[in-house]
C-alpha cells in the first residue's frame, strides 16, 4: 500500500523535507498542516529554489489548516513535527491524538534543542519516535516561498535510545526513505549525542543573536567583548554536555565553531530565532535554554551566564507576546 | 549683567532645566541647541506637563540649530550639556570650543555614567566644569512636548573633586540658582559618589530593558530568572564601585533598589536606552557600560555578566547604526 504522510509546520524544514519525500510518495499521499502560509500554500502550492536541490521547484501536497482536518486523509505511516519547540495550549503532542491512529504511525520530531520528546514518548508509548537533528540553512522569503542554500543533513535516531527493535527498524526505514528521494539522513544508535552537538552553536547563537538585532558575523564583530562572550557560552553548555554524559561536546567543538564563523564573510548568518525576533514572532525559549538550565541543575554545573541568557530571552520572548496577544 | 545660558541638547533634561531657569534668567537669555525638536521648538516653544511644577507650563527660548549658531547669543555664564553621552565626530566637547569663550563659563554635565568628564576638563582645563547625577522622569511624548512625573533631583559637584576654590564656589553658585528657579539641588564635595550610585540601577536596568524590549518590572516579572540575573549583574557593579572607593555602593543598596522595583505595579519604569531601542535610536553604550568595564580592568574586578551585557548592547547599537546610517 502507498505511504502516507503528515507534514504538521509547513516552515522551512518540513516543506523541504516534504519536498524531498515527494520524490518518493506521491502528493497526493502528503498532507501539509500549514499556519501562517496556509492561502498561499493552498493556492499555489508551495515553491522551493534550492541550490541542492534545484531552482523553481513546486510541491502540491494536500494542504490543510489544522490536524483535525488532515485526519480524513489518514491513516499515516508518518507524521513529521517540524512546528517551532513552543509550548502552546492544547500542546502539539496532544493534537496528534487525531492522526497518530495505528501503531505503526511513526513520529518524527525536526525539531531544534533538547528534552522535547518526553510529552510524546509517554502519550504514545508504542510507536516508533524519532528524534532528529536538522541543519538545513532555509528562509521563507514570502508565504509558501523558500530558498533553500549549500546544506541539508538530517541526523536520526529513535527515542529513547533503547528504543524497541521495531523501533530501530522504523528509523532505519525513515532513513532511506530520505534517501531514496535525494537527501541525506544518517541513522545513530543515539541521537542525542547529535543533538547536543547542534545545541552547542543552536543555543548560543539563537538567544544572542534575537537580543542583539545581529546575524553571527555581525556580532562577533561588534565589539572585542563579543569573542569571548560567544566563547564563554558555548563553554557553560559544553561543561553541562560533559556531565550529561557527551564528552565529545567540548569547549575545543565550540572554538572550531567560532573560528568558522569568523572565516565567514559579512554579514553571516541569520539564526531561526533571529527571524522570529525581527518578526516579533514567539521563540523556542524552553527547548534551547530552560531545558538545559534544567539538566545544569540536575548535574550541578554552574551556569551563570546561560541563566542571564535565560531571562533576557524569556523577558523578549514575553514582549512579543505582549504586543502579539496569543499569536504563536 | 543678566545671566546667559546655553543648553546643548533640548530634549527631556535639558529642557526641563532650562524651564526652572527660566524662572529666575529671561528667556531671551536661554538659548536651546535643538536636533529632532528644532522646527516644533522654534515654532511653538517647548511645553511640559510636570506632576511638581505644574500643568501646561510653556517655555520660549532662543531656540538654534547649532552650536555655531548659539556663539552669536554669547558670551555665556552656564553651558549646559544635556545631549546623550555617545561618541560623535566631531565630539561634542570639541563642538563647545564655539561658546566656551570666556574662563569664567561654567559647563555643567548633565548626563549619564562614569568617566565622561575628561575629554571636556582636558579642552577646557581652566573653565569651572559641573559633573552631575540626575533624576527627573520625563517622557518627550512629542516634538517639543514633555511630560514629567514625581521626582527632580540634581546632584552636582565639580570634575575633579578637587577643584580650585573658584570652580567649588561656581558650583554652589549654579546650585542656588536652581534653587531659586525652584528645582532641587544638592551640592557635593565628590559628585563621584553619586554618579556611581547611580549607576548600580542605571547600569543594569538600561541595558536589560533594551535588550530585552521590557521595562524594569515586566523584566523582573518574565521569569524565574530574572531577579537573580538584575541582581547579580547589580553585584558587578558594586564590586567595582567598591574598589573604586566608593563603598556605600554595595550589593545591599542593589537589594534595596530591586525591592522597590518589585513593590511598583506593571509596567514599570522606560529607562532612557529603552526609549532609544524601540525607536532605533543610538544609545549610552561606552557611558554607561563600556567605562565601567575599563575600570574593573583597572582595578582587577571580575565581571563576566558584565562584559556579556556589554557585547550584546554594543551589537544592538551596532544594529540601530545599520539600519539608520549615521544618525545620532
């Protein structure tokens, strides 16, 4: 029988990923739940110009407005969470009761930070839960319109860890189904070790750069207190990543980092948080800082600056709220 | 011979003061170096609405573009300069060389931060030079129209504290015409004291609520982090007023200072560097933060928070240059 699809947060990551799985699936069998983008998306489809993929690429998915309304196309063999991280009421979790209807529905988070796929483990403790890093540098230049440029990797791996064996086997599957339409995915026995090792830069340069009104090469050339600033972040989340237990995420990681970005030309490049501030949009507060202020404090690691961090971003975040009322 | 004074930046300080000067030296006597408020200044005079002075009080001075254009009102007794303490070429100390023509002139700075008086005593080593602390909560709520609430406090003393006899009497001189104009005056053996204290708030809370787009009891509302980040930030400064000799400013006053932030009701207080962010307007960045970070250098104090609000409020500031060219 044909695969079916959930697309659930038709930004940037899920579209390009929809698109990718289109190579393989046939449209029709994906379902794009869209927001902000949805008359644009349902109208016109959704158009990619990728320097990977390919220049003027179109997608006419299924497109549709809520998860309730993508039920009638189910059931699903996969329903991809490429939302934002944020909490919202009803949370995401439980709106995918509608869509998560057979045991074999895998759930596949691209989602940024860490400790978000607790609330669907234990809601759906039997089907096969991918967690995943993403880095896939793409911008929605208009509604339903992306550009998409040099990297697309997709780090996978099941949740927890231990996973049952139909679970490995269901990221394995995943896996080349990605691959089978173009893209790069890579299976890990943990994925978590990947996932730290985004949040080294994710963390840091998110909230950073949202206070500052600065892309990375911007800031770090703002000021001669900027380098060390940057440096002493990445060293509070890497002594916390040390004592969670992932040893390769050092302060020696987080100074290559820098020193790729400084090779970079000006004016660099545009975190996702960065884009949301600009637009005034809510932040992914909790799954990049208070989740790893929570595992510094489960470990005893002092991190002074991530707590300031923390609180400038929660007040900004909370700001944005103030003059948006309840938009997500 | 009736008095002359000048005042260098009309916006809600410099306006407010040459309003209580008004009352004693003649209007025609005042003349107000205005920017963004020139046409409305020199149409209609300035209007404020103050909680202590009164409602609807107007005041017309001789109201210039310039500073060369003022020489000709000259020769002047008082300069006042209540422009924002920010890096301009050419500086504004070298932009008084035009009115600052007789030794008897006596500048006043009436501005924010630490360590901002020296370009001027070094240009002008024989002039009596006023250094302040002031606290007046006024709002420019349109061109040449303030509004001005509760408190008119100005702390004044003479840079260096050990001036000669003649700048300490120009000292209490100034004091008592502010005095007579009705304001509150308070001279000081060593001003410094009161700058620094000052500081402990103005340093903390400037920066934070800029970053952060919220005002000082939002801030402190957003998280759980919040008050301990205003407070360690507040420590900093102590610590370095401290070993700057200046020892009543100390983590108790920092206290003291958060719980009365605490006991007001939302929203709270706009720091000036607030105002300035949401309408993208240049900041006190080196006044404020970046003089205080070359005296912890000096005198050997830690200040990682410090240094971290510092990076990131100079690439905002940064970032209000960008888009705004050069504007001041």
């Amino acid at each position: 029988m044909a695969l079916k699809i959930l697309v659930f947060g038709s930004g940037s990551i899920g579209t390009v990923y929809a698109y990718i799985l289109s190579r393989v699936v046939s449209p029709e069998n994906i379902v794009c739940v869209c927001r902000s983008n949805y008359q644009a998306g349902r109208k016109n489809g959704f158009r990619i110009d990728s320097s990977i993929f390919g220049r003027g690429l179109t997608l006419k998915p299924q497109v549709v407005e809520t998860v309730e309304q993508s039920a009638a196309f189910g059931p699903y063999d996969y329903v991809l969470v490429s939302t934002k991280a944020i909490s919202t009421s009803p949370s995401y979790p439980s709106l995918l009761r509608a869509v998560v209807t057979q045991p074999t529905t895998t759930i596949v988070l691209l989602q940024n930070g860490i400790d978000t796929e607790s609330e669907y483990a234990s809601m759906y403790p039997n089907n096969p839960l991918l967690s995943c890093a993403v880095y896939l540098p793409v911008t929605q230049v208009s509604p339903a319109v992306f550009v998409h440029q040099d990297l697309e990797k997709l780090h996978v791996g099941t949740y927890p860890a231990n996973a049952p064996q139909e679970h490995k086997e269901a990221a394995g599957e995943f896996v080349r189904l990605i691959a089978k339409g173009g893209g790069s995915a890579v299976l890990h026995d943990d994925i978590q070790l990947e996932r730290w090792t985004k949040l080294l830069g994710n963390a840091t340069w998110n909230p950073v750069c949202a206070l500052t009104r600065s892309r990375d090469v911007q800031f770090l050339r703002s000021s001669g207190h900027a380098r060390e600033y940057v440096r002493s972040v990445m060293y509070e989340i890497s002594s916390v990543a040390q004592a969670a237990g992932y040893k390769t995420v050092s302060q020696q990681m987080g100074d290559m980092h820098i020193r790729n970005i400084e090779a970079k030309d000006l004016p660099g490049n545009e975190p996702s948080m960065l884009a949301d501030a600009l637009s005034g949009r809510r932040m992914e507060v909790d799954a990049l800082l208070g989740n790893l202020l929570a595992r510094a404090d489960r470990h005893g690691v002092q991190t002074p600056l991530l707590r300031g961090l923390y609180a400038q971003i929660a007040a900004l975040d909370e700001s944005f709220g103030r003059r948006s009322g309840s938009k997500i």
